[in-house]
C-alpha cells in the first residue's frame, strides 16, 4: 500500500500541482476539519467542506489555518445546518 505522503505527492502530479505539498500540520488540519464535519454535520459533508475549504485557499481569499479555524466554529455551532436561514424570514 502507498503511503500518506506519496499518494498525495502522485495526485498532485495528476492533476499538475507541482508548487503545493502538504506538511503535517496542513494534513492534522485538514483532517480534523473532515473529522468534525463528518460527525457534527453529516459524513458526506467531510470530502464537500475540505473541498470548499481548497477552492477558498487557492483563490487567496484565506489562509489554510484561517479558512479551516472559521469553518470548525462554524461546524461545531450549536446547530451547523441551520446557519443563517433565518435571515430574510419573517
């Protein structure tokens, strides 16, 4: 079996990445927001969230560490799923 580190390294390639790579503090991150999703939300919104979570890291609008911090306290909210559909009710 391939290990961590060198499967991430061959998809990279796939997908012609070759100025990113994940150190161990990005992967414990990344993980553990996929962790909490998955148990505070639903598992299918693990893959969904780390996925939103790379398209607002690549495009610079935050940090790893930053966009990973505000989506955790977003997810372990008091109720997740119900974040701001009370707006614009009445």
């Amino acid at each position: 079996m391939t290990d961590l580190s060198t499967w991430l390294d061959r998809a990279a390639a796939e997908l012609g990445i070759t100025d990113a790579r994940l150190d161990n503090n990005d992967i414990h991150t990344l993980l553990d927001l996929a962790r909490d999703c998955a148990h505070e939300v639903e598992r299918t919104a693990a893959p969904l969230t780390t996925y939103l979570l790379g398209v607002a890291v690549g495009r610079g609008i935050e940090t790893l560490g930053g966009a990973a911090a505000r989506v955790t306290e977003l997810v372990l909210a008091d109720d997740p799923t119900d974040a701001g559909s009370s707006e614009g009710s009445a």
